[in-house]
C-alpha cells in the first residue's frame, strides 16, 4: 500500500512501472528497499519520466465484454494462448469494488474481485521466465493508502522464432538504444542478451571495473543465466527490445540495495 500527503499523488490511470496521476499529470517514482524475502519499503519516492518510450500509445481492444454492474477502465496485452487481454472493471455504482478479468472477442474470465477501486494496470512479458508481469494501481484519490501489486503469472505461451544473426540483433539493439540519465556510454559497458520465449530479447549491460575494457557482448540460450545483479544503480543497465516491433520497449538502471 503507498501513502502519501502530496496532494499530486492521487487518481492514477497508468501503472507501467512508474505510475501517472491524472490530477497532476506527473509519473512518480521510488527506490525498492530489499531485504531477505523481497522488497521491505520504498524510499525516495520522486516524481519522474514517463514509463511509456515517448510517443508510445497502449493499445485498447476494440471488442469487451459486458461485466453486469461494472464499468471497463483499461486493458493490456495478456501474451496467453488462452486470452489476448487483461483488463479492469470498477463497479458502476462508485463502490470501491472491482474486478480483473482476461478476455478474448469471445470469451471472459473473471480472475479476481478486488474491495477496491481500481485505476491503472500495464502487462510487459517476465525477462526471465515464459510469465506475465502485471502492474496494478488503484485510482488513489483522496488522502487513504493506494493499493499497489506486482505480480507475476505463468501464461503457458512460447513464441517460436526464426533463426537470428545475434550479432547483428545486437548491433540493431545497441543503435537503438537511449541510455537512461546518470549512466555512461553505451560502448562503456560489458552487455549480456538472450532470447526469451516471448517474442522479445532482454539484456544486461554491466560496467565493468576501473580500467579493464568492456568485453564483447555473450549472448546466453536462457535468460536466467544471465549474471543476476540486484544493485548497483546505473553501473548496472537493463533493455528489454521486442523482436516484432523491432523496438526497445523498456531502458532502466538497476536501483540500490
């Protein structure tokens, strides 16, 4: 659950990662505070960039189903074989009641009733695993806690590619790529990829120690055997390129134990 006293943090509607107010037009942001079994706290909470490459637009169905007594807030991609949205209903009455449901042009399931109202969700597949990563926000107005939920889900969906040249990908990726504020050139870092099972490539560039020269990029057959760092701030950056769209949809540095 977030607090907050600010008068901006309140009635969200996006949750990528970085979560937008629509009363203030900003995106906030924090540092996770890890401890043995997970993140303990946030800290330095801040207000910050997008979560969104600029320009970009989520996409909506064109299609929903009709929930009885609830009303659609928004949808994200589900990368199921089963259902190719998951979306947000919130009661029609204002109560603070609502539901997430994963859907198709055909069909629904009603995955969870929530005691509350709902505002912002964004879906991005797991860099490690064939899972879903799902955000959810609720809207946040008036001065009570937000509810706030990372959640991670298998979706039993692998994406069959075709052969690639990886060091032309990795070329592709790296021309692509807008290192985040705070860190260092590109050609600076040590960089690890792999494919993952979901139509995207995820990657891990590491700086290395004073003086030794950046190695050439590895590519590894499993994304979980890329070198894990949970530390490190922008020493350590993060991509994650959709193979599809041949785009990078996401750029971070690694935060602070």
């Amino acid at each position: 659950m977030l607090r907050s006293n600010d008068p901006r943090f309140t009635d969200f509607d996006f949750a990528p990662g970085s979560i937008h107010s629509r009363a203030s037009g900003c995106w906030f942001e924090w540092e996770n505070r890890w401890g043995k079994h997970g993140v303990e706290a946030i800290v330095t909470p801040h207000i910050g960039k997008s979560g969104y490459n600029a320009g970009y637009t989520p996409e909506q169905p064109k299609n929903l189903p009709t929930i009885p007594g609830y009303r659609f807030i928004m949808a994200d991609k589900a990368y199921s074989a089963d259902n190719a949205w998951i979306g947000l209903w919130n009661a029609a009455d204002g109560t603070g009641r609502s539901q997430v449901i994963a859907f198709t042009d055909q069909r629904h399931t009603s995955l969870v009733t929530l005691p509350f109202r709902l505002g912002g969700l964004a879906t991005l597949p797991s860099p490690d695993t064939p899972a879903l990563g799902m955000t959810i926000v609720g809207e946040g107005k008036g001065r009570g806690p937000v509810p706030y939920f990372e959640l991670l889900a298998p979706t039993g969906v692998r994406v069959t590619l075709p052969p690639v040249d990886r060091t032309a990908l990795a070329s592709e990726i790296e021309r692509t790529v807008v290192m985040p504020v705070g860190a260092h050139p590109i050609g600076a870092y040590t960089k690890d990829y792999a494919l993952t099972g979901v139509g995207t490539v995820v990657g891990r560039y590491d700086l290395p120690p004073t003086r030794r020269p950046a190695a050439p990029g590895r590519w590894f057959d499993d994304p979980a055997d890329i070198p894990k760092i949970f530390d490190g701030g922008c020493s350590v950056v993060n991509v994650e390129y959709d193979l599809t769209a041949r785009k990078v949809l996401s750029v971070s540095c690694n935060g602070f134990a």
